[in-house]
C-alpha cells in the first residue's frame, strides 16, 4: 500500500485522536499503554505541541502516515536526536485496518530516505521487543543491521521485556 509522509501539524490533532482510540487496543498490545488523560483532544494537542517543540530544537522529527485521500494510518518518528553524534531513535506504529499491508515497511523506507536529504543525521537506531516478530521484520527488511540484544529493555504488561537493538546508516 502506497503512503506519504507528513510533518505532524496542530490542525491534525481531531483526526489524529480519533486514529489513536481507533487503535488504542491494537497498540496496547505491542507498546506500553499510554495514560487514559492523552486519549483527549487537550491529551493529544498536548503531545503534539510537546513534539512540535521537539522538531524545532532539532531533537525530534515527528510525521504522520498517511493513504493518498489524507487518512492518517500511522505515525512515524525520530526522537532523542543528538546533534553531537549526529543519530537518532526511529519510531512507528500503524493501525491495525493498516497491517500486513506493507504500509509499516513501506514508510520506514520513505523515512529513512526523507531523513538522508533533508537532516544532518548519519545514523539511526531503533529497538523492537524480541517478542514483536513483526517490528523486528520490518527492520530486518529496510536496511537496518541488528546490533545485539538488550536485556530488560522496558517493562511491558508487568515484566522485564529484552528487545533487539538495531542500527541503520544514512546516506544519500
């Protein structure tokens, strides 16, 4: 399925709250829930506002994915950017109508493109729960090389999660 990318903007916030309880369940599943306060239009405004911020210190690149009529089918982002090493820390999630499409992959790949023209990044990591087959598939496939284990990653649903941890190289 074919996707564009989006700078995150304020005037998405309605469509961007209704996409985040549309999927709310689906992502619990993968990811830490997030408090029940962010699932609110001032939750989200709050969040995006934060990012937006983020993106104009230079610490965060936050975008949306989105189907070719506007629909928002996932977010995508790199965040912890430290000017210092020039790296990052990429993110994403895609809602659950909008799985096994190829819509994941085929983001991350546009993503890492848009960030090797227009960002002074040289690298960037991700991490995936070893358990989250899907998320360490995708990286596999876009290019990223797997780096090692990290053990006691997060705590997720109550316990000690390792995850594998990746690293892609940007060029253009």
């Amino acid at each position: 399925m074919d996707v564009f990318l989006q700078l995150l903007h304020p005037s998405d916030i309605s469509a961007l709250l209704e996409f985040e309880v549309e999927n709310r369940e689906w992502f619990e599943q993968f990811v830490p829930a997030r408090e029940d306060r962010f699932y609110s239009n001032a939750g989200v405004a709050e969040q995006v506002t934060s990012f937006l911020t983020a993106y104009d210190n230079g610490e965060m690149i936050p975008m949306l994915i989105k189907e070719a009529n506007g629909t928002i089918c996932g977010r995508i982002n790199v965040r912890d950017i430290d000017q210092s090493t020039e790296g990052g820390e990429l993110g994403y999630r895609v809602g659950h109508a909008f799985g096994s499409k190829g819509v994941a992959s085929n983001a991350v790949r546009k993503f890492l493109i848009y960030l090797a023209e227009h960002s002074s990044l040289k690298y960037v990591d991700a991490y995936a729960l070893v358990g989250n087959v899907g998320s360490n598939k995708i990286l596999s496939n876009t290019g990223f090389e797997l780096v090692g284990p990290v053990e006691n990653y997060a705590v997720f649903k109550g316990e000690n999660q390792d995850a594998n941890y990746y690293r892609k190289a940007l060029s253009v």
